[in-house]
C-alpha cells in the first residue's frame, strides 16, 4: 500500500479522527447511477480522480486549503474529476431513497435498471478505509452553514481512491422493484416525495416513535425473496432480510424474523453477530465520549441517542403496550412505569418504588455499561475474539485514511 510522508496540518487538528476509525458500521450502502461522480460497477468502486488520472492522494495528507475544498465540492454534489472521495450511508432507508430521487431528478434520466445500490462489509478492508463525514467536517474546522448543514451529513462514510471488488455486493432498483420494495414498503412509491432525500428520509423515520409491529408473513415473504433474487450471496442474504423488516419499528429478537432466518438454514449466528457489533460499536461510543468529557481539546462527541436511532430492532416486547393503541403518550408512560415497577417488586420485594426507573432502551443502554466495568471489559474482549476469527485475510490493498498525527 502507498504510503504519503507529505504532512502539512497541524498535529492537534486532526487527532481527534482517529478514534472515528474504531466506529464504523460493519454494513455501509452506496447509491449511484451514472450522473454519480466515481465509477460504480459490479466489480469496482472508485472515485473520479481514479477514474480520470489525476491526484490519489491520502486527503488527510494534503494542503489544508486543497482538502477542504475537495470535501466541500464533493459534499455539495459538485462533481470535479480531480474528486477523490466516495460517499456511502450506514441506513439502507437512506440508499434507497436515494436510489428513488435519482430515477426523479437526474438530467438525462436514469432508469431503474442503471441505478445501482452497493452493500459493503466493511471487515473486509483494513480499518482507515472510512471516515464519518461530519468527523472530517470538524477536523477542518469547517462550520455548519445553510449551504452545508452538518445534521444531513449524519451517517455518511467517506471512502477514498478504489476499493478491492471482493468487498462489494450491487443490485439496481429495477430488481428491488420487481421482487417487491414498493409493496413491503410503500411510502417508496409515493410520487410526490420522490424528488426529496433528507427531508423525506427524517420524515420516514418519525414513525419509529409508534409501537414496534410484528412483521406479516406477507412482509416477510417478500424481504426473503428480495434478499435472495437481487442478491447472490448466501452470507449477506439474513442481513438484506432483516434490513428491508427493519424498515419499520421491530422488536429486537422478534421471534417471526429468527424463524424466518432459521427456515432459510442462514442460521442464527448472523443475528448474533450483528447485535454483538451493536454492542460493540456503542460501547466504543460511550468511551469516546468519557474521553471527551476528560479532554474536550479532543473535540469528540458522540451521541448515544442519534446512534439508538439507526438501530431500529432495539424494543423489548416487555416495555411495550400494543392493547390500546389510543392510549395518550403520558398514560403509556404511566402504564408502563406502573408494570416495570410492579414487575420489579413481585421478583424482589424489598425495592422500594422511588428506587426503580422506567426502563427505555436508552436507559438500559446505559445502564448496562455504567454497571459493571470489569463485565464489560471481558465481554467486549470476547467480541473482539469473535471479530478477529470471522475476519477474512485481506489479498489486496486498500486506500486509507493512513497518515494521521502519532502514526510513521
């Protein structure tokens, strides 16, 4: 791998970026047609500055004033061929929608069958390949403004030069279309949003206040056929299933979807491992803030509450009440309260009432990591253990973001 000595920022201004490299999604989406800056097939992922010959080299490497205006013009959908960034998304809710906009807005039009959705497991490129968009924002001091509001960059990963074809999996909206992606989920369909991206995509997401849904076998029956006809690896099928019913507030656990991913003989071990990298990632969340909070030079912040909304199979059946859906948002609260307390006393009676808290995904996060250090520790180092074995040995390069302040 290429290695760039040229080093011109200052080393505090970008020490904070490392730590973003240990909180990358393990599953990224990229959307793209062929108004996309880049080149996107099958078998390459690669920016515009590839694609056209011109400078390859690591942004954080750069002259300052060079790197910021290339991460402004690319996050403004300016696309220059010098260009060495690539976009991608942690929510799939994001990618498509996206895709929709594209078949709406691009000049000339782009049909579904060249619009493509790009899935990537990001163990399978070493860690630097990524960064979060708004870390690099405020690694170059760049403020927030009308034209460039940090809240919509929210979930979006930059990735650099090209990436291995090992790592990528592509379907096109045509084939999502065709096996069903409008009926399991048809606001997509609807004509009048089609031309919007964040606004609608924070509008979708506001029904994640309402009580998790237990999927219909119909939904079901649909998210498997997607999984399993636009996409031809087995090992990547449970997660595009579980992704399309996450589509709408689940329970964590359902027992419908571990069914449906056993019947499929894809296993159980998938879901496992996806909830451990949940548990993973936010517990590297929480212990970047703490390190904040002692060291705010740092400049990183992370909220746990942004992060439990991208993770959308998190409820308990246990702290929901589905009997009244009438029921006022302040008497469920109540309800709830009552039943977590009532529960509480009758498995140990001593608990006085004013000694329990209502429990909310939130609270129990936090708990649980708050409650027993050493716990933590082992349980995250058998994680780690479970991370390293299912890893693949890496057979070609990758670019990253490698030169950063303490690093040769």
């Amino acid at each position: 791998m290429v290695q760039y000595n040229v080093h011109l920022l200052p080393p505090d201004e970008l020490q904070g970026l490392a730590a973003y490299m240990d909180c990358i999604p393990h599953y990224l989406f990229r959307t793209s047609s062929p108004r996309s800056s880049g080149t996107t097939t099958d078998t390459c992922v690669a920016s515009s500055a590839v694609r056209y010959g011109f400078d390859q080299s690591d942004i954080l490497s750069r002259n300052r004033e060079e790197a910021v205006k290339m991460l402004m013009n690319h996050l403004l959908w300016k696309n220059y061929g010098t260009d060495n960034l690539m976009s991608w998304t942690n929510s799939f809710l994001f990618a498509a929608q996206h895709a929709i906009r594209r078949e709406k807005t691009d000049i000339p039009c782009s049909p579904p069958d060249s619009i493509s959705i790009t899935i990537l497991d990001t163990r399978k490129v070493p860690q630097g390949t990524f960064l979060p968009a708004t870390a690099l924002l405020k690694g170059f001091n760049i403020e927030s403004s009308s034209k460039l509001q940090h809240e919509y960059y929210h979930g979006e990963y930059l990735s650099q030069g090209r990436l291995p074809s090992d790592t990528i999996i592509t379907t096109t909206l045509a084939k999502l279309i065709e096996h069903g992606l409008y009926t399991l989920y048809p606001p997509f369909s609807e004509d009048q949003a089609r031309n919007q991206l964040f606004l609608r995509v924070r509008q979708f997401r506001q029904t994640f206040t309402d009580a998790p849904k237990v999927p219909a076998e119909k939904e079901i029956k649909i998210a498997q056929e997607i999984a399993t006809a636009c996409f031809l690896h087995i090992d990547i099928r449970p997660v595009i299933m579980m992704t399309l019913l996450s589509l709408k507030p689940r329970y964590r656990l359902e027992p419908k979807i571990l069914k449906a991913v056993r019947d499929n003989c894809w296993g159980t071990f998938v879901l496992q491992t996806m909830m451990h990298d949940v548990y993973a990632h936010m517990q590297r969340c929480l212990q970047i803030e703490r390190a904040a909070a002692v060291n705010p030079l740092r400049g990183i912040f992370v909220d746990i509450a942004e992060s439990m909304n991208q993770l959308h199979l998190t409820r308990d059946r246990s702290n929901t009440n589905q009997s009244n859906p009438e029921t006022s948002s302040t008497s469920q609260q109540e309800h709830d309260k009552e039943t977590h307390q009532n529960d509480k006393q009758d498995a140990d009676p001593d608990i006085p009432n004013e000694k329990i808290r209502q429990s909310s995904p939130k609270i129990m996060l936090i708990e649980m990591m708050d409650e027993e250090e050493e716990e933590q520790k082992r349980a995250l180092d058998q994680i780690d253990d479970c991370y390293e074995e299912t890893r693949p040995w890496l057979v070609k390069p990758v670019f990253t973001y490698s030169y950063l302040p303490g690093q040769s």
